[in-house]
C-alpha cells in the first residue's frame, strides 16, 4: 500500500487550499508521508502559476511549522518543483522534482502546460507546425532539467501528452518522438532521477491515464529506474488521485517498490 504522496501545490502558488489544510486532508486520508512541492518563482510563470519571487522563506518556515506541529502523526516534507528558469535555492528543500512546464523559441516562451491553443502556437510559430520538433525540443529539455536543478524526481515527464485528447495530439510510436523520448529516458536513467508516475492530468480531467504513457514503464525498468507514486494535487480532494491506477501500473510492469530518497539521503520508498 502507498500512504504517501510527495507531489502537491498550495495557496503559496497556484493551489487552491493551504499548507495546513492540505496536512490535514492527508491525515484524514490515513497518509504517513506528505511532501508538499511548491513551484519555485519562474519568471514566465510569475504571478499565476508560481510562488512570488520572495516567498519561498515564508513558505519554508510554514512548511517546518506544521512539520514540528504533527510530528509523530505525519512525515511533513519541504519540496519545490523546479524549471530550468527557476530562481530558487534547491540545497534549501528536503526534494526537487525537476519539470517542464513551458518552451523558449525565437525568444518567445510558451508555457506547454496551459492550454491546448498556447501549445498549438508553439507548434506552429516555434516549429513551423512540426508537431514532432516540439516533441524532441520538449525532451530534450527535460533530459537536461532534471540535471540542472539537482532534482531527485522527474516531473510528468511526458507532459506535451497533455492535450492528446483535445486536439494536439501525439503519436508516441512516431519515430522522431520515440527517439527523442528514449535519450531523455536514458538520460535521466543515467542520472539516477525517479520518474513520477503522476496523476494530475486525469483529476484535472484532461487525460485517462497517469503521465508517463504506460509505454515507457517497461523501458524504464529496463534501464534501472525506479518510480514515484503522485497526484500533482492543486485541491485536497485530489491527493493520491488515481493511485489504484499507478499502482497497478508499477506492479505490473515490475516495480517492487515506490518512492524515492530526498536530498538528506532519507528513503521515502513504500509499496
Ligand atoms: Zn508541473
Ligand atoms: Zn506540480
């Protein structure tokens, strides 16, 4: 069984409920290990979708707080999830998930995580309507994210997927993305990173299944991954959202444990 959930956002960003009521709901929900991943301040993502440039002490201090206030009943983890683009200290965090959220072509950013027409526009004006270029673009800045924020967890690593069923979609069976895919895998393999299987498209309503495609589970195990159960949760009411569905996915495709090891070297790995 999995009584953790290490991938959730706040009112610190763009969550819809706080720290405290987000400890409380997964008391309620009968976890022992919550890791709160706040988004680092990313400045193409300022106001909406990150934390303002100069909360990330006030939202680590909140964090140490509620740790030291239900110790004994919950492990509370201080997280943040980092772009490239971030402007954040990850050594000050217990864990980094390293993620995707937006492409930089002709100096213009386009966040991929938003909207089907804003990745459509990314496509056309970036690529030249080469769904595939993003594609490989896309991977290979996740190859190289997860490594430049020091991160242990790769974050929905498949993202651009997003949209699949609304109109932009992919076939991950295409040569170009199957490529651009496996080097990031291998990549990250290399790396040591965890690969979230992360539900919060389908809370959301946007995908049926977790990111990554079940696809790349079996190519994971077989480059020695290992993987992370979360729910990418923006409400309370989504924390460890699917997880019957992850978890079968990781059994099935050989995965004896999930979880991960935080920057202070604890294990954080249930099953
Ligand atoms: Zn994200
Ligand atoms: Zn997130």
């Amino acid at each position: 069984m999995i009584h953790s959930d290490f991938h959730c956002h706040t009112t610190y960003a763009d969550g819809c409920h706080t720290p405290a009521q987000m400890v409380k709901a997964a008391l309620d929900r009968g976890l022992t290990t919550l890791g709160i991943s706040e988004h680092a301040f990313t400045p193409p993502d300022a106001p909406d979708f990150c934390m303002a440039a100069d909360k990330g002490g006030a939202y680590r201090a909140e964090i140490a707080a509620l740790a030291r206030q239900y110790a004994g009943r919950i492990t509370l983890l201080c997280g943040v999830e980092m772009d490239v683009d971030s402007r954040d200290d990850p050594t000050l965090y217990d864990y980094v998930i390293g993620s995707v959220h937006h492409l930089t072509v002709n100096g213009r950013t386009y966040n991929v995580d938003a909207t089907p027409q804003e990745a459509q526009a990314c496509i056309d004006e970036g690529f030249g309507g080469d769904r595939y270029a993003y594609a490989e673009a896309y991977f290979a800045r996740v190859a190289d994210e997860t490594a430049a924020t020091g991160a242990q967890i790769v974050g929905h690593f498949d993202l651009l997927t997003k949209f699949t069923e609304r109109g932009v979609p992919f076939d991950p069976d295409h040569p170009t993305y199957r490529k651009a895919a496996l080097a990031a895998l291998e990549k990250l393999a290399a790396q040591g990173q965890v690969l979230e299987i992360n539900t919060g498209a389908m809370a959301r309503g946007w995908r049926q299944m977790p990111y990554p495609d079940a696809r790349w589970l079996p190519v994971w195990r077989e480059l020695g991954g290992a993987v992370v159960l979360t729910s990418d949760a923006h409400h309370l009411d989504h924390l460890q959202y699917g997880f019957d569905v992850s978890l079968h996915l990781a059994q099935t495709n050989g995965f004896t444990t999930a979880g991960f090891t935080d920057r202070l070297g604890r294990d954080h790995r249930q099953y």
